[in-house]
C-alpha cells in the first residue's frame, strides 16, 4: 500500500466514530498494537525531541525501505507514534520525506490534541521526516 492509501484508510476507520472519546481509544488500541522497540534500541539518541513523554522511535533501513519501531512511556503517545508509524514504515526514504501528511488534519488530531501532544505529534513527524532525508542521501 502507498502512503496515501494507508492514510485514506485511517480517515476511514476514524470517520466510522463521531465521538472524540471513541477516537482516543482507538488511539490508544493503536498503541497496544504497535510493533515494540528493542529494548537495546531504547537509548536516548532515539528519543524524539519535544515530546512531553518519553518516545523511543529506531530506523532501520532493509532493502531500500526505512523501517520504524517506537514505544511510549504515555498510553495516548504510544497511540500517536503507532499511527506515524502505520503511515510511514515500510516505504523508502524518499517517499518518506517527500509524504504530505494529510491524514493528520482529516481525521480532526490537531484540534484534539492538548498542545504539548501536537507539538509531540509534529516532533514526530519531524524526525520521521529527517530520518527519511538523511537515508535517502545515502540509497
């Protein structure tokens, strides 16, 4: 699946919930189902910067595609970092730093999120996007 058709697909299963409450537990089941970082990989050069929790997030480049995995010491955060890393694990670098993140909007996260959980979610983006840059240097 492309990017764009992973966040359509989110769109999706968020516009199935008119509730904002429904909407964090889905966040939340999200985070349950996340692929869990290594411990070995839990070391602070993998903290995302600007996050109120602590987020571990690891890249790890196979085939010419840039794989994610995080953890989250906040069960909302962990949920956030599971929906980056839905969209964006498994494509190449490139693609990774070129992606319009539309979803984020779509599905109403900014104006639901506290503030210090949106700039977390933008830190997020942010690095995703600059791990997608530097591999993409070196593919």
């Amino acid at each position: 699946m492309t990017i764009n058709e992973i966040q359509d697909e989110l769109i999706d299963d968020f516009s199935f919930y008119q509730d904002w409450m429904e909407k964090y537990e889905l966040i939340i089941q999200m985070g349950k189902e996340l692929p869990l970082i290594d411990e070995a990989n839990k070391q602070d050069q993998f903290i995302i910067k600007g996050c109120q929790s602590k987020v571990w997030l690891f890249p790890e480049l196979k085939d010419g595609k840039l794989f994610f995995t995080a953890d989250s010491d906040a069960v909302i955060t962990k949920g956030l970092v599971s929906l980056m890393v839905k969209v964006l694990s498994g494509h190449s670098p490139k693609e990774i730093a070129d992606a319009d993140l539309y979803f984020i909007d779509q599905i109403g996260l900014k104006e639901h999120l506290s503030p210090t959980r949106a700039n977390g979610l933008l830190s997020m983006v942010k690095q995703m996007k600059l791990y997608g840059l530097a591999l993409a240097a070196k593919v």
